[in-house]
C-alpha cells in the first residue's frame, strides 16, 4: 500500500468534517491544537489519527460508526488515539 496516499485519504476526511462543520468538534479540535502551537498540518494529522482509529474500531468490532466515540478520541488529543478495541 503507498502510505501517502492513505495519508492523503484521511486527511481528505479531515478537511470534509472541517468543511461541513461535522462533526464541530473536529474543528474545535483544530482551533485548540492550534492554540497549543501545533501547525495547522501538524494538528490535522492528528485529527486523522483519531478518523484512522475509528476507521479501526468499526473494521475490528464489526460495529457502526460511533461518532460519541470518535469524538472523545479527538478530545484526547494531542495524545495519541489507542487502536485497541474491547471484544
């Protein structure tokens, strides 16, 4: 698989959810990363970390989406998002 262009893909979702203001906390997550010193890229890669860990948790349980979910992930931030998932 060419990482770049997985990179790509996820923050793709990232500028989608800024653009939409979908969730809005993805944005208040930019906005608070940004505060923090992070660059703007720098915060969107982090954001897409958490869009790559939910992508993850769906995939490995099988579920639906859990936007409460991912949302606690980017609250998280700038700490990594954890990809394990409860059996």
């Amino acid at each position: 698989m060419d990482f770049e262009l997985i990179q790509r893909q996820f923050l793709d979702v990232v500028d989608n959810q800024l653009k939409a203001n979908n969730p809005k906390e993805t944005r208040q997550t930019l906005e608070r990363l940004r505060a923090l010193g992070y660059s703007e890229l720098e915060s969107k890669m982090l954001i897409a970390q958490c869009v790559a860990a939910e992508m993850y948790a769906v995939f490995h349980s099988n579920a639906p989406y859990d936007e409460a979910r991912y949302i606690a992930t980017l609250h998280q931030l700038p700490t990594s998002p954890a990809t394990e998932v409860e059996e």
